[in-house]
C-alpha cells in the first residue's frame, strides 16, 4: 500500500475512533436518563443537516454532517420560569431573550409530558449521574485503549541487548566524537560490540538491563568480568568501567534537584553501551499511572489554555513552529494520525500503539474538557446541581422554604460567552492545522 492509502487508512481510524468516543459519550447520557424515565427525543452524533436517523420509541437517533460532537435532547432541561421573571428578562433584550428563548425551548419539550420526567425535576443525584455518565464512558474506553496498549502490545523496554557500543569518551567519560583529546571508550578496550547479548556480570546473571547498569554504575575502576552471548557462543571479556559525572534520576528518569534548584551530581561507573528496546506487556495496574498523567496534562494545558492558544496564534501567523505538546484541533489530531500510518520511519506494531495512544489521549481530553464547569459543558450542569443541593440544605439549615431547582437557564449569557469563546478558539485551532500543522516527526 502506498504512502497516500496509508495517509487515508490512518485519518480513517482516527475519524472512526473519534465517532465512536462520540457515541459512548452520549450513551453514557442517554442510558441514565432513560432508567430515570427523563424523556429524549433525540440521540445524535455530530452537528448540521442530519445525514440519517430513525425513530425508536419516543427517541430519533441519527448522524449529522459535522461529526465534531453530538447531544442527546432532554426533555425540561430548564424549569419554567415565572411571569415576573418572563417580564424582567424581556427588559434586559439581548440577553433577556436568550433567557426566554432557551426556557421557551426546554417548555416545548414537555407538551403533553408529566413534569416527573422532565430533568429539572429529578434529585440532584440522578442530574449528576446523567451528566456525568457522558465523560465516565469516556475515561472507561481511555481505560481500555490503555491497556490494550499496555497490556496487550507493551512499552518499550530494554533488553539485555547491546545496540550500540559508545567509540570515545572524554577525561571525564563524556562520550564524545573521537579526536586527538579523547581515548576509546572502555566498552571498545574490552570488545565488545552491537549485537552482544549480556549474559552475567562479574558472575551475577543479568535479567534486565537496570542488573547489569547498577552494577556497572557501582563499579568505576574496578575490572569487570562480563559473559555476553555474540552470535550463540558465549565470550568472557574483561572491562573496565571509568568514572563518570551524571545527573542523578528518579525513578521516571526526571533529574533529581537539590535545594536550590540545581541537578544533583553523582559519579558512577560507565562504560559506552546502549541497549536494543523491545515491546513488553506490563501488568494492568501500570494504565492507573498513565491514566493520571494523561489527565495531569490535559488539566495543566486547560488551566494555562490562554497563553498556549497566544503561542499557537503566533505560531500560526508567524515564522516559528507549533509547539507538539501545545493544543490541537480535530483536524490536526487526524493528520498526525495520517502521519503516523503512512510514515516509513517506525514498524507497523509500532505504528497502531501510536494510533492507539492518540485515540486513549484524546478520550481522557474529552473527559476532562467535559469536565470543566462552565455551560454547556457537562461540568457546567453539574456544577448548576451541586449549587442547587448547597442552596437547599442552607436553607433547611436556616429553616426556610425549598427554593426549588436551580435556573441554569438564567446563566445563558454567560453560556453564549463560553460559545463564542470555544468557537473562536477552535476557528484558530482549524487555521493553525491547516496552514501551520503539528508534525511529529520533524
């Protein structure tokens, strides 16, 4: 197949991967609302000019033109509001209307209902639920896109295989290119070469290779006896290691600081090899880490969303390059997935982890941006129950008269900012990814 089907095949799975993120989510309001009787007229996937749909019971389900999203219509989103309240915001014109326009809309959905299956009028408990069902399903798929990525193909992990042996160092063990102020480095004194396979160290059998480097790293100066397998038969070579300053490292390779900021320096033994990585199933709570890393990312990159989105308008119309860590639109998403599908520079399992990571990280974007609290995002309901039951219990608290549901239909001003500002957003986004696009490999 060539490069351009490869192109085609990899935006073709991202574009399905990202349809069905869709669906769930909107199962993951659709199935609650149905158990707590709410009425939904409509299940849709995407916005624009409806491509198919069909009628199920009370609910039409279809696929629109612009899979960029979709919804689930609910019956009674909004109480109804009063006469006093109707002839106030009328005053207020624009954004009065707005008001009226969205309570108008929420009425007509309950012509001829009961008001017990309208969603204003369930608990706060059973709101919180359906709002949340949507980015649940996503973080469950993020769940299990992981772990077929973790447990089902593996990360790469280092073998006990030499991939490449260092030639020269410097005094003080740097490796370097070879020159007139150099010496080689102890792993070529000692013979060994790329392909070696490590069998033991000073007569300790090597499993993995942090075995064989702790070892080596606690051994400057000392000769070392190591057995490595070249070609089937077993060589006994005798090296060297020299000392070396590094930068100490935790656990996840992160330097190490010390109280004023500045790496921590250790001297170690080291004698110039790298090892070959192969792809290593790991245990299944190893995609709890990954998963919270993944939502670490995305909620640093949402809180400093302003400055990022003035990094990729510079970027956009300017001379520099898009930052590959910054945000990206739907459309830039798909063309990395193309880039990744029709690339020669990595092999083919290599290139579904990839495709399989990026569908992952996007359902854990999806579940954190829903998350925010701000309508007409799900957070934003949420956040609109949690304030009606505070409001309640203060006022059984003060024992005052229930002030009923909370009116998020009253916050639609502010809904309308948060619209205009996501799709402004999202305009710049589709521009950079078009004219400025991200790539991943240079």
């Amino acid at each position: 197949m060539d490069t351009f089907w490869l192109y085609v095949l990899g935006v073709v799975i991202f574009a399905l991967g990202l349809t069905i993120s869709i669906g769930l989510h909107e199962i993951g309001h659709l199935v609650p609302a149905k158990i707590f009787g709410v009425r939904v007229g409509q299940y849709m996937i995407g916005f624009g000019p409806t491509l198919f749909s069909r009628k199920v019971g009370e609910t039409e389900y279809g696929i629109k033109a612009i899979p960029l999203g979709g919804y689930i219509s609910m019956a009674g989103m909004y109480p109804p509001g009063t006469e006093q309240e109707e002839s106030k915001n009328r005053l207020r014109r624009f954004f009065g209307k707005l008001v009226q326009d969205a309570r108008q809309a929420s009425d007509e959905t309950m012509v001829n209902l009961d008001k017990s299956r309208a969603f204003y009028n369930l608990p706060v408990w059973k709101r919180i639920i359906i709002m949340v069902g949507g980015p649940f399903m996503n973080l469950v798929l993020a769940f299990l896109l992981f772990a077929i990525l973790i447990v089902g193909i593996g990360n790469p992990q280092p073998t006990t295989a030499i991939a490449a042996v260092t030639q020269c160092v410097t005094a003080d063990g740097v490796p370097a290119d070879c020159s007139d102020s150099t010496v080689s480095a102890p792993g070529v004194v000692g013979g060994l070469i790329a392909g070696d396979v490590i069998v033991s160290i000073d007569g300790q059998k090597v499993s993995n290779w942090s075995d064989g480097t702790d070892t080596i790293r606690a051994s400057a100066g000392k000769p070392l006896e190591i057995v490595v397998n070249r070609d089937g038969v077993e060589k006994t070579l005798s090296i060297t290691p020299v000392l070396a300053q590094r930068s100490l490292v935790d656990d996840q390779g992160a330097p190490v600081l010390d109280a004023a900021g500045n790496p921590v320096i250790e001297e170690v033994g080291f004698i110039g090899m790298a090892p070959t990585y192969a792809m290593t199933p790991q245990p299944i709570t190893d995609v709890f880490p990954l998963m919270g890393q993944n939502i670490s990312g995305v909620t640093n990159m949402i809180l400093h969303l302003p400055q990022r989105m003035v990094d990729v308008s510079n970027a956009a119309f300017g001379p520099g390059k898009r930052d590959v860590n910054g945000p990206i639109g739907i459309v830039g998403v798909g063309r990395v997935a193309g880039e990744v599908a029709s690339t020669d520079q990595v092999d083919p399992l290599s290139k579904g982890a990839t495709l399989i990571g990026i569908l992952a990280s996007l359902n854990i974007a999806l579940f954190v941006f829903n998350m925010v609290p701000l309508l007409p995002l799900d957070g934003g309901h949420i956040a609109g129950a949690l304030y009606e039951a505070v409001r309640r219990q203060i006022a059984i608290l003060r024992k005052r008269p229930d002030p009923g549901p909370f009116d998020t239909a009253k916050l639609m001003p502010l809904t309308l900012v948060v619209i205009v500002l996501l799709g402004s957003m999202s305009a710049l986004l589709l521009y950079a990814d078009i004219f400025k696009p991200v790539s991943i490999f240079g």
